[in-house]
C-alpha cells in the first residue's frame, strides 16, 4: 500500500507534470505528499570533485516561493497536507539523502529526455535515481508528439 509519495520538483514543465502525477497517485491512495526540491551546486568536471560556490539567496528564495505555490496547488487539488522539504547542494546527492533515511512508498521524477551524448557528459538525476534509490520510481516521461509516434 502506498502511504508516502515524494516528488522531486524544480521549476521545470517535466517537474510539474511529475507532481500531477504524484497528485493523482496521492488521490487515488490517500497517501502523504512530499515535494522535495534542491537548489543545486554544480559540480566542476575538471581539476578533481570540487563544487561551485554556495548558491545566492534570490536562488533559494525562488525555490522557496515554487515550493509554496505547488504546495498550494497540490491542496487546491484535494491533497491534505502536502509536505515540502528544500535543500542545498548537488540534486542528486540531496535526493538520495533525503529518500535513503526515510524511504518512501514511490519517487516521483520528471524526465528531461536528454539525448544520449548530453547524458554522457552530463548524466541524469532521473537515470541515476532509477539505479540507486532505495524506492520504487516512477519517471514521468514527456508525451510523444504524433511526430514521434511514427505517423507520416
């Protein structure tokens, strides 16, 4: 049974998708709904693990205010409660922080769809969740256009 969702939101389109999702599934289960958004440091790839500086306030402050307003959201939509956690730092090292003390029943991520030389080089919060987090994940991918559908 499904009691705690918690979804991953940064200000993205694919972010709020994900969080309808989670909403739907929170709905249908009764379950709790935590979003979880990081403001990120950014690793530097060259010269060893060294992260950029910490991040300026205007930037939490945003987050602060996006977490607020899907916070809202989820309540306008019938979600008792909803629970947002904020944190510094690289994302998916915050994320696996967060889930692996307290796991819950389904993650909830957004997809960014990012081509295979881009995820390479860059690699994929989502990707590396589906690896490493202690929870079942569901990824919310973005709807194909009829383009990719294979239509002529």
């Amino acid at each position: 049974m499904v009691q705690r969702i918690v979804v991953a939101v940064d200000g993205s389109v694919h972010a709020e998708r994900a969080l309808e999702t989670a909403i739907a599934w929170a709905k249908c289960s009764g379950a709790q709904l935590v979003l979880i958004s990081v403001v990120p440091f950014h690793a530097v790839p060259f010269g060893g693990p060294q992260v950029t500086p910490p991040i300026n306030e205007a930037e939490v402050e945003a987050h602060r205010s996006m977490l607020a307003r899907l916070q809202e959201l989820a309540r306008k939509e019938g979600i008792a409660n909803p629970v947002t956690e904020l944190r510094q730092g690289l994302v998916i090292d915050e994320l696996m922080d967060y889930i692996s003390h307290d796991p819950p029943d389904l993650l909830v991520v957004g997809s960014r769809g990012l081509s295979a030389a881009k995820r390479l080089i860059l690699g994929s919060v989502s990707e590396s969740l589906v690896h490493q987090a202690p929870c079942p994940v569901l990824v919310d991918k973005p709807h194909p256009t009829p383009a990719h559908k294979g239509h002529t």
